[in-house]
C-alpha cells in the first residue's frame, strides 16, 4: 500500500474552524456497504436498536498549550510549549518552539503561578519540571493554558474561552488528553437521553490522545510507518459490559477511533475484548480483521492520515474513497470540528 492510495483534493473552505451549534445539529453521514444516507446526528437513536451499545472515550483534554518567556542576561525570549505527556519523576514532554532559545537548566516563565525548568531533551521534544505539582499544578494550568487546537484550526484562529467547552466532550472524566476524541463532540445531553430511551447501552473506556494523531504520515509505503503509542484502559466492568452485550446479539459502535483503536488493542490476543491497561501503538490498515467493533462513527478525516487509513480498513478504500468524494460535494465540513459519519459495514439499510 502506498501513502498515495489515501489521498483525496479537500477544498480549504470545508475544514471546520467551529463546531455546529448545538453539538448534535452536525451533519451525519451514515453509510454501509452498498447503501447511504445524508441526515444529522439527532438521527442516531434510529440508525441503532435497542441492545447497542455505544463505546465512548472518557479522556479530558488539557489545557496543554502555554505560552511563556525566558530571561538571559537581561534578555527575553518567546516561547510555546504543548504538553505531550507526564514522564516518570515528575516530569512533563513538551514541544517547545522554539526549542534552541533555552538552555538545559533555565526556567520558562508561563504565567506568576507557574513556571518550568528545562531538565532535558528526548526525541525533540523538550522534559520539564514544573514548580507545582497535583491540584496546584492543575489550577495554574487551567488559568495559563490554552486548548491545544489542531495545527489545521489554529492556522486559521486561536484558541479562545469557546474552546474550553466545545473542544470537551460532555462526559470528559479523566485528565490526560492533548487532543480530544472529536466524534464525542457531537453528542449532548438530549442526545443522549434519545438514545437511552431507545435502549443503546453505553461504555466508557479511557484513551488519552496524544499529540502524534495530527503527525504526518512521511513514508511512502504504509508498512513502513510506526505508529505514536497512548495510554489507555479498558476496566473490568467496560470489558464485561461488551461482552454482554455481544451475548444478547447486540452491536458494539465505538464513537470515534480512539476507542476503537483501545477495544481493538484490548481484543487482539484472544479475540475479545478483555480488560486491559497501558499503551498502545496499532496501526489499523487495510486487511486488519476487527475483532470488537461492529462499526464506527467518527468525523472526516485528514488525507494521507492514519485515520484515513483506519476506515478504509473498515469500509475499504474504495468504498471509503466514494464516501468521501460525497461529502465533498454534498459540502461536508471535515475534521475535528466537522460534520460526522456512521459506518456500518454489513448493516442493512435503516428503512428495511
């Protein structure tokens, strides 16, 4: 497989730079094997039957992106930092642009509360140690950081207060996220008492996205790329939930990749979905054989991308390649802050 065979002409006007108001007034594309059906989120309860069950991710973003100074010799430097990831003794990995203008020992000034010292470098990317820790370092954090929006929105605008909501599902429970499950952002509390009142089940699982989602596939051929790793954990109770499920002839829709690509990871050894903790790097391509999922939704996703990668997997390419050709002209807006689709490989068509 070749990077190229992903690749698709998005025109620019399409990227979404804010989110439908209300969340589940989004646009949604629900599409199996041979049929398909343009409608709006609001339509999920009567795409799903009673018995399905929804598998959502629990992650919260942080607000990981900060900006701050360092001072030399009486001069003073610009810089960002993006929170990656917590590190063992404390330490946090940032990137950090840019990154040559502080030295290994010198302190970055984010906000009067709170501050950083560069400890080291690994891979790229920047190890510091902040001056607080715990529910000190939360609050500081939450007054000087920002969303970290997707390098495609953040091209176009910052990040502002609106983005502390809407780039947050409404059951966000565990902090750890620099990016947020987007499909999750289409759901609010209406929604999901429609689709409670239908009898869909619904699991939480946890999956702190990182920053990788959004790095650029650089090989040419598929094989060759190695997948960024994240944390996650399927409780006990989430593993037991789907398998119940699955034992009444239900059906297991995980909103969004990430908690396909956790259910998938959790399922690989024995081909169910088991309890599982810790991180996970699956590459999701073409010719994967899904052990969990019975189908996904999720927004439109980047050319050339992983993602892209993961549907055609579900779908296959070419079938996912006409899907997106539909969006296209049918005016989707695409990415984290898009429209959204249903994929439902082998599921009938909803009027049958």
């Amino acid at each position: 497989m070749k990077l190229s065979d992903f690749d698709f002409a998005l025109p620019e006007d399409l990227i979404a730079t804010r989110p439908a108001s209300p969340r589940s007034s989004a646009r949604l594309l629900a599409a199996g094997t041979d049929w398909q059906r343009d409608g709006v989120v609001t339509d999920l309860p009567r795409l799903l039957s009673p018995g399905d069950r929804l598998v959502l991710n629990d992650t919260r973003v942080i607000p990981a992106r900060l900006h701050g100074t360092r001072t030399r010799d009486g001069a003073v430097a610009r810089v960002e930092a993006t929170l990656l990831d917590p590190r063992p003794g404390g330490l946090w990995r940032a990137l950090m642009k840019p990154l040559r203008k502080v030295r290994v020992g010198e302190t970055i000034t984010f906000s009067p509360r709170l501050s950083a010292r560069l400890e080291g470098v690994d891979d790229g990317a920047a190890l510091l140690a902040f001056n607080l820790t715990g529910d000190d370092f939360d609050a500081a954090l939450a007054e000087a950081g920002q969303m970290p929006l997707p390098p495609y929105i953040a091209a176009k605008r910052k990040a502002d207060d609106r983005d502390r909501t809407d780039y947050q599902t409404v059951w966000a429970a565990r902090p750890g996220a620099v990016a947020a499950p987007t499909a999750s952002l289409h759901f609010d509390d209406p929604l999901l008492a429609a689709l409670a009142a239908r009898g869909v089940g619904f699991t939480h699982v946890t999956l702190h996205v990182g920053a990788g989602t959004f790095l650029p596939v650089k090989v040419d051929d598929v094989n060759d790329h190695r997948m960024h790793a994240e944390w996650g954990e399927v409780t006990p109770q989430a593993a037991a939930d789907i398998a119940a499920t699955r034992a009444a002839g239900g059906r297991v829709i995980p909103v969004g990749t990430t908690a396909l690509r956790l259910i998938e990871s959790a399922a690989a050894v024995t081909g169910t979905v088991q309890p599982w903790r810790g991180d996970t790097d699956i590459f999701i391509t073409p010719g994967f054989r899904f052990r969990a999922a019975d189908a996904l939704m999720t927004n439109f996703h980047l050319p050339r991308s992983t993602l892209m990668m993961l549907v055609s997997a579900l779908m296959g390419r070419d079938r996912i390649m006409d899907l997106y050709a539909h969006a296209i002209a049918t005016r989707y807006r695409f990415f984290s802050y898009g429209d959204a689709s249903i994929l439902m490989p082998g599921w009938p068509h909803p009027a049958a």
